[in-house]
C-alpha cells in the first residue's frame, strides 16, 4: 500500500458499509482477506485491523461454518447514520431553514467530556462560534441529538433551533471564522484531483467490469466518506463563489452510480453472499 492508501481498517469499514450490511451483515475472515487483497492489503493487515476493530466493539466475531465477523448492533445506528450524510446530504442547506445552536458547560471534575465535546461536534460539522456555543444548518439537529444520546454527553449540552441570524457582524463573514473553509476546500480539491480522472475514463465504458470497479469504488467512497461530515453543507449565498464542493461532488455522484452496483455484484461473487429478496408490493384491493 502507498503512503497516501487508505488505512486497512477504514477499507474493512467501508466494505462493511456498503456491501456487507446489504448481505445479510456477516462475512468469513477469508472472504475479507480475498476482497482486500484486490485493494493491495495483505491477510495479515487484515487480520490485524479485524482484531483492533473487534476490540473497539465494531466488530462482533461469529462462526458460521468458518470463523467472521458482523457488526455489532450498538453501530448500527452510525452507519445509518452515515447513510444519509454520505448519499442524502449532497445539497447545500436553505439559509431560511435556520441553524441549530449546540451550548455546553462541563464541570472541571468533566473536563475530558469538554474535549470529547469539541471534538465530536467539530467531526459532526458544527462551526465554533465562541468557547462552549457551536452551531449547524439546523437540518443536523437530529445527527446531533442521536450522537450526544449515543455518548452520554447530553447533560452537559443544551440545544437551540434558531430562524435566522440577527447581526451584528456580516454574516458571511462571521461563517468564514466560525469554519475553516479553506481547509474543507483543500480536502475536496484533494478527492477532485484524485478521482477526477477515473470518473472521466470510465464514462464512455459499458459494461464496467465488476471486479474493476470494486478496486476503484472502495477506495473512492472511503476518501469521500469523511468530507459530509467536515463540510455541514452550509447554506450556498454563505460561501465562497468558487466553492470547489460543487465539482467534488458531481464526481461522487458520476462514480457511486457507475461503479456501486457492479461492486457489489462482485463482492456477492467473491462471498456467495446474496442480497435478501425484494418482496413484491402488496396491492389493495380495489
């Protein structure tokens, strides 16, 4: 693996994710290590993060005929959540939809829930206003309730839906300083100038050959996949002209629908895993 590879653990995350949860949600060691050997990851680093990832209760280990691994229940509910800012949150937030404000106080015997605190919301995409007061586009206040319950660090935080913004100073100026703008374009540049390319290549190509797009669709969408949460999808008239966003995401958009299904049928070859049936809609009668 190159210096710039994705860590092994993040790949396992990823394939989780997207297939393995779409397949009855278990999969043998030796079908991971075969689908992340196509990613250029060796059954040891494999083995290795599989072990780091079961001892930090992601996942679950259970034999089936051969040993593997499920995800455990508890999180579920962040791959749901992630879920919907990875695929469903790809547009900017309506400035008229209002913000949600997130205020906290924690006692100094607390003190290691204020740094969890800041760190988690920062990682959730609220923007730092003052020391203690953080706020989002007021469609994450659901993100932010599910994940301060999830923590335990509710009673330390009270939260706010606000309409609009009252002054005093500019407020596309007082955003620029609540987040580091330039550093979430740097991250979306970065994906642009890596991907780019390969949506440009594959295009024009039919059909795309399912283990070829397992190599490109994995390591794509584990890059892309931490940009919804550093970006809150701030309301457009709020940012830069030339927010690079926008052409970041098209590219995500053109390779998941070009390269996500023929990679799971791949991931369903490799494993003899199958996805459930689609039951038919229950007609009423007329």
């Amino acid at each position: 693996m190159s210096e710039n590879a994705p860590r092994p653990s993040s790949l396992i995350n990823t394939v989780y994710g997207e297939f393995v949860r779409r397949l009855g949600g278990w999969i043998s060691i030796a079908d991971l290590i075969a689908l992340l050997a196509e990613l250029d990851v060796d059954g040891p680093a494999v083995r290795s993060a599989t072990s780091r990832l079961k001892k930090a209760g992601t996942l679950l280990q259970e034999r089936r005929g051969g040993t593997g691994y499920r995800l455990a229940p508890a999180v579920e509910p962040v791959f749901e959540e992630g879920d919907r800012r990875i695929f469903h949150s790809l547009e900017p937030a309506a400035l008229a939809d209002g913000w949600v404000v997130a205020v906290f106080s924690v006692p100094e015997s607390a003190r290691a829930h204020r740094h969890q605190l800041r760190s988690r919301l920062s990682w959730l995409g609220f923007g730092n206003a003052a020391p203690g007061v953080w706020l989002a586009p007021a469609r994450l206040l659901p993100d932010a309730r599910r994940l301060l319950d999830r923590l335990g660090l509710s009673a330390y935080v009270h939260l706010f839906l606000s309409a609009e913004y009252a002054g005093f100073a500019d407020l596309r100026t007082a955003v620029a300083s609540w987040w580091d703008l330039p550093a979430i374009e740097a991250q979306y540049a970065a994906f642009a100038d890596a991907w780019h390319p390969a949506a440009e290549e594959r295009r024009d190509r039919s059909p795309v050959d399912p283990a070829e797009a397992f190599r490109a669709y994995v390591p794509m969408l584990t890059q892309w996949r931490r940009l919804p949460y550093l970006d809150p999808g701030l309301p457009a008239q709020l940012l830069p002209a030339d927010w690079n966003a926008v052409p970041a995401r098209a590219v995500f958009t053109e390779l998941h629908g070009l390269l996500a299904e023929p990679s799971l049928r791949y991931v369903e070859k490799v494993t003899g895993l199958s996805r459930p049936p689609v039951r038919p809609a229950i007609q009423e009668p007329q």
